[in-house]
C-alpha cells in the first residue's frame, strides 16, 4: 500500500487531517479502488494513532469513498459503470431541481462570482492546473445550489460531488472537452442571469449528463 507523507499538528483536527490525506490519495488513486487499507499502516505513515485513521474512515465511508465491512475491513470504494450510471442519474435530478428553484434567490453578487469563477477555471484549463479547476468547478455550481439556502439539499448534494471526484479527478478532461465544459458553464450562467428557470435546470441536467456519457466512454474503453 502506497505510503502516506505524516501529518502535521495544526489548526485542523488530528481526524480531519488524516481524512484530508486519506482522501486525497483515493481521489488521486494512490490508493486505487478495491484496495484493502491497512489502518495500522496508515497511522504509521500518519503519525498519528489509530483513533484519528479511523474516525477519518468513518468519514469517508459516508462520502462513499470508503466501503467498512465488518470482520473484513476497510476498502476503497469500486469504481463501476454501474455506480457512475446511478452516481450521475441521482445528480441530474437532485441538481436540476435545485437549480430550478435557486434561480430566483440568485443575486448579482452571485452572478458577479459565477462570472469570476468561469474566468478563472479558463485560466486553470490553459496552465493543466487540474486540481485549481475542480475546487473553481465545484464552487461555480455550488453557488447556484447554496442560494436555495436548503442545509438537507446541499449536504446530499456535497454528498454527491464528494463521490463523484474519484472519477472527475482521473478521467474528466480526457472524457468531455475542456471547451465544451467552460461553453457549458457559460451557458449555465446565462441562463441564471435571465432568470430561466427550465434553461437553466434543462443546461445543468444536460451538462451533468454530458459529463457521464463521457466518463462511461472513458472507463469502457478501459475495461477492453
């Protein structure tokens, strides 16, 4: 098992480090899918006990990024057609209704942030700076969802982005084109920005599924 730089003491809690380090390296897929975790290894490479790793786990099995079967272990999660085909088709519904109801509470303090956003993930795509576009991605369209100021929406929601970035980290722009995914963000925006209820939802349900059509092909082609 892929080893794990120690965590430094901070501000952050021992447990919130360990899950940011934990974390990172699933997404990254230093620890790929299907691989047993060795939770005394990882407090080893941690430094840290065994207390901190496991209440990390605990963390990330409830973003799905983890699987804890009991006498067995902890895993990382599989990745799946199957799961990516259900992954995605929960977030076109959930989304695009969110976006539907968001639109009228929008502000032109959100719209100026939107537009800031989609600026810089132009600028993130053009230096390949992969990990500065998905956490601008993730707050372009959060920004639309937290506006409907629903805490059971956005943690199902934050939910499902968690789940989601093992696969956008490794596959995305090779599954949907950088282009297309800044056109369709700026599509998305105009249509917030006019208060279209049914364009924008029917723009983010198709850019959520543009993006799974994508990934299918990509894991697909890997399987053969």
């Amino acid at each position: 098992m892929t080893s794990l730089p120690p965590i430094e003491r901070a501000r952050q809690t021992l447990s919130a480090q360990a899950h940011e380090r934990i974390r990172e390296a699933i997404i990254q897929q230093a620890l790929p899918p299907g691989q047993r975790l060795d939770q005394t290894k990882l407090a080893d490479d941690l430094q840290v006990s065994l207390v901190p790793v496991r209440e990390a786990l605990k963390t990330l099995e409830a973003e799905g990024l983890v699987s804890i079967i009991p006498r067995r272990g902890a895993f990382v999660t599989e990745i799946s057609l199957k799961d990516l085909a259900d992954l995605y088709f929960a977030r076109q519904i959930i989304e695009g209704e969110t976006t539907y109801h968001s639109i009228e509470r929008l502000t032109e303090s959100d719209f100026s942030s939107m537009e800031s956003l989609s600026q810089q993930m132009r600028e993130a795509t053009d230096r390949e700076d992969m990990r500065a576009f998905m956490r601008l991605n993730r707050s372009f369209h959060m920004t639309i969802y937290r506006a409907l100021n629903n805490a059971h929406l956005a943690q199902t929601i934050e939910g499902h982005w968690e789940r989601s970035e093992i696969y956008r980290f490794r596959y995305l722009f090779v599954a949907h084109s950088v282009q297309n995914i800044h056109a369709e963000h700026e599509a998305i925006l105009r249509a917030c920005r006019q208060r279209d209820r049914d364009q924008a939802k029917e723009l983010v349900r198709q850019h959520i599924a543009n993006t799974r059509a994508g990934l299918e092909r990509v894991l697909l082609s890997h399987q053969v």
